[in-house]
C-alpha cells in the first residue's frame, strides 16, 4: 500500500532510516545490504546515561522534538544537531496553506517531501504543521469571498489532499491552529466567521476520514497555564469530545518568557490528559530580554528543566518539540524587538546551560554518563563512539566526529573487527571494502562548519564485544573526545 507521495505505508516505529551506497564502484565485492529494518537510533545501552536528547526521552517513552527550517537542510551543523538530538521534526513553515496550497487546487509538495525524506532517514517521526489556521493563509482563502458550501469544500479539500499525500509520513496533524481568543472565545478567522464555531469539529471529522491513523491535535499558544483561554479550550474540546468529534491531542506551544512559566502549566495539562487526550508541549522556547547574561541564561536552563519534568510528570504528555534549537534561527528576534537567546543552542551552534538542564531533566547526562571527562584534546577532529546497544547477531553504533576546521564534504573511515559487516545506516552513504567502512556525507549534511559535528549511525551484524577505532576524516585521523 502506498500514499500519494509513493512511499510504502509502514507505521512510522518500523520504517527505516537507510542511506546506502548505489554505485557500483562502492560495493564492488563487498556488499554493505540494504536490510531496510530498524535503523532508527535506539536507544542508549542499558546503564549509561544517555547522551542525546532523543536517548534519553525515548527511555522515558517520550519523543522530543524540533521545528524544522527548510532553509537549513542544507547546513551540515544544523542537519547533525537535528538528526542526533531529536526524534520528532515538526515543519516550521513549509506545511502552513500558504506554502502548500497557494492557489487553488495547485499543491506544492516538494519543500514538505524534503523534510520527510530527511526524518526518514533519521529515524525521526514528522509531526505536521498546520491545515486550519488564520495566519499564513493565502489570499485566495482568506479574501475569496466563498460562502458557506464553498469555504466547507475548499477546506475539506485542503484537509484531505495534504493528508492522502502524507498519509503513513506524518504521525501527528496540527488540524486546527490558533482558534482561540485570549479571552477563551472563538477567534474571529475566515473559517469562523463563514461556518461558525463548527468548522472545528468538521476539520477533525474530514481529517479522521483522510488519514485514519494519524494523530489529530488541536494547538494554541497562552493556553498552557489554567486560566480564560485555557478555559476556553478545554470547553470547547470537552464538548467536541461528547460529539464523537476525533479529536486525539491537544498541543500547547509554550512560547515562554524567563521567569514566567505559569505555575498552573502540570494541574492544566493534567484536565486534559484526564479527557483521555495526549498533550504535547509543541513549539517550546524561552525568550529574554537581551543582552543574554549567564544569570539569564542559568535561570532559563532551569526553567526549560522544569517544563520538561512537568511534561513527564503527567503521563499523557507524549513528547516536547522546540521551535527551532538554535537562536540563530529563532523566530523571537524578528517579532520581539530586544528579545531573543530563546532556544537551546546559541547563535553559533554552541548548547547552551538549556540543553545541559533538557538532557539532565529527561535523565541523560552531557557528556554520555562520564562527567569527568577531561576536555576533548585538540587537533583536526575528535570522535565519540558508541555502542548503543548490541544483542547476539548486531550492534547498533553512533558516531560523533567534531572537526576543527569546517568541511564542504566530508568521507569518514574505520575499519570493523574481521567478520563484522555494516547492514544499514543513517545520516551517511555507507560502503565496506573488507574491514574498511567508509561513511560519506548524505547529499543533505555535506557542509559543515568550523567546530561542527558529524553525526552518523550504523547497525552491523555482529554483537561481539569490540574497541573504538581509529576514525579518519578526509583522511586525516582524529583522536578520541
Ligand atoms: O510565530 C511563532 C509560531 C507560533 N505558532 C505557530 C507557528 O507556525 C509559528 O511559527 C512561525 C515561524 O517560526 C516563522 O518562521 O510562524 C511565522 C509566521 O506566522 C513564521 O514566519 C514567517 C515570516 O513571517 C514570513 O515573512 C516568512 O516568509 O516565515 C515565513 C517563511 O520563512
């Protein structure tokens, strides 16, 4: 069975997450066999702490999550923090009606198939965002003067055409954005001011119909504390509910401000998990005032820690996403004006005190559970190597390699013990030549910048107990981190 977009429809857990070498050349002899199973990072060997932010929330039976800029897929640093660290990519912009329907009945799949194709071969779920919304809505919607029948037809179209497309691809749908007033009233949209306060349930009913397995949320912002527009929210999806109204999720974004989480957020997540809804918290990031100072940025680690336990203290709560990790692609500094450090890395990539405190709070430790580490020494490049898990017949091994100068391409090298054989990959094209891997750039992570890491991952088919190798990169040797 496929979807519009030809993808063969497994359930997101089981796809796999596969690059793999077509050249002939590259697997003259020595085969590296495409078994298209598991290849999704699990996660880390029993005992040690994890390292990365989607081991240790998927040892918590959570995924975390990133918005994703299309714009940066090309960013080798950026396509490495995002398929180490998260196991959920939501579509910053390219999925919004204004970048996918922009006229009427002409769809623009190809910015949105990129971001699937990269999850996919990350192991990552795609969370997709958004089909109802007032914002980012094309003129031909928003000013199409359509009445009652018509609006219905063209949403349900809208719903529909991008759901069969993404159909199996995208386990969770934003269906409506936004509805809500701060007051907890329906916002005056197009939609609602057409159809009334019903074009909510008929978005989740069009939706159910087109893609039965996905997950239907409805998302908001300032509804993550008890108060009128959480009010409003919660009255609206209770009664939406006792219609048999398909409603699976509710998102709340959570675009915090330092030193104003509300101290309402687990009692409000809790009412609605108790409707028998997963809650998510969607677009998570914490802004300040700048200049950023270390003040700042030690209470903000510690608040991105305490949003972070609240979801995991409510047990509905099935992941958090980041809108954007790095402030160098926040979307704060450019609404705000003086605002901005909101995210989890600085503007050059750098974690910040936020990630050390997500990571700690999800029940990982920076650094992969042995804090006293020296310093990584210097020198071209450094590499961590980890076995994160291994059982009779395969090993699952993640690789790190942090380069000091930036690479435009990149071809990294290690040799296996004799009989041990790559049989899949992510996040590079795999070839073995005897006991010689060879790991190259995807076409998506080939750039990457001066004190950027390379993240890549490969199962092999034998569980044997083995050493780190020595890795090259572009033939170089680099020393361990
Ligand atoms: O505003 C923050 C978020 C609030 N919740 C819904 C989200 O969808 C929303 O995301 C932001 C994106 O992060 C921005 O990147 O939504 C904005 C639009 O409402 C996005 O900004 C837009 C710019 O305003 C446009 O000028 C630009 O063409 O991004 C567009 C695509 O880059």
């Amino acid at each position: 069975m496929t979807n519009e977009r030809g993808t063969t429809m497994i359930p997101l857990v089981r796809r796999a997450a596969v690059v793999l070498a077509t050249s002939a050349a590259l697997l003259s002899g020595s085969l590296v066999t495409g078994a298209a199973q598991a290849a999704q990072p699990p996660a880390a060997e029993p005992g040690a702490a994890a390292a990365t932010l989607r081991d240790a929330a998927e040892e918590q039976g959570r995924f975390v999550g990133t918005a994703v800029a299309d714009g940066r897929l090309g960013n080798g640093t950026y396509t490495g923090i995002a398929s180490r660290e998260f196991s959920s990519v939501t579509a910053e912009n390219v999925m919004k009606w204004d970048a996918i329907e922009p006229s009427r009945g002409s769809f623009n799949f190809a910015p949105g198939d990129r971001l699937v194709d990269f999850a996919q071969a990350g192991g990552q779920q795609v969370w997709g965002h958004t089909l109802v919304w007032h914002s980012q809505l094309p003129g031909w919607v928003a000013n199409g003067g359509f009445n009652q029948t018509q609006l219905t037809q063209v949403m349900n179209n809208h719903i529909t055409t991008v759901m069969d497309h993404y159909e199996g691809d995208v386990a969770y749908w934003d269906v409506v954005n936004e509805a809500f007033n701060e007051d907890g009233t329906l916002r005056s949209s197009v939609f609602s001011d057409t159809l009334g306060s019903g074009f909510i349930g008929t978005a989740f009913r069009t939706a159910r119909a087109a893609d039965p397995d996905a997950k239907l949320c409805i998302n908001d912002y300032n509804t993550e504390g008890v108060g009128a527009k959480s009010n409003g929210l919660y009255n609206l999806v209770s009664s939406l509910l006792s219609q048999g109204v398909p409603i699976d999720c509710v998102g709340f974004q959570s675009h915090f401000i330092l030193d104003q989480i509300p101290s309402t957020f687990q009692t409000n997540l809790q009412r609605f998990a108790d409707l028998g809804l997963e809650v998510v918290i969607t677009e998570l990031d914490i802004r300040m005032n700048l200049p950023a100072d270390s003040a700042k940025l030690q209470r903000q680690a510690a608040q991105f820690a305490s949003v972070t336990r609240t979801c995991l203290a409510v047990s509905a709560c099935r992941g958090i996403t980041v809108w954007g990790f790095s402030d160098a692609d926040s979307w704060v500094p450019g609404v705000f004006d003086g605002q901005g450090a909101a995210c989890l890395y600085d503007q050059n990539y750098q974690a910040k005190p936020a990630f050390g405190a997500m990571l700690t709070a999800l029940g990982g430790e920076p650094g992969g559970g042995d804090p006293g580490d020296p310093d990584p020494p210097a020198g071209p490049c450094q590499v961590t190597w980890r076995v994160t898990s291994r059982w009779n017949a395969g090993s699952v091994v993640e690789v790190g390699i942090r380069t000091t100068a930036a690479v435009n391409g990149w071809s990294a090298t290690f040799a296996l013990p004799s009989g041990h054989r790559v049989t899949s990959g992510w996040n590079a094209v795999f070839s073995q030549s005897g006991a010689t891997v060879t790991a190259a750039n995807a076409p998506y992570n080939g750039n990457v910048g001066a004190g950027g890491t390379i993240g890549f991952g490969f199962q092999t088919d034998n569980g044997g107990q083995y050493t780190p190798p020595t890795v090259s990169l572009n033939g170089t040797a680099c020393t361990a981190a």
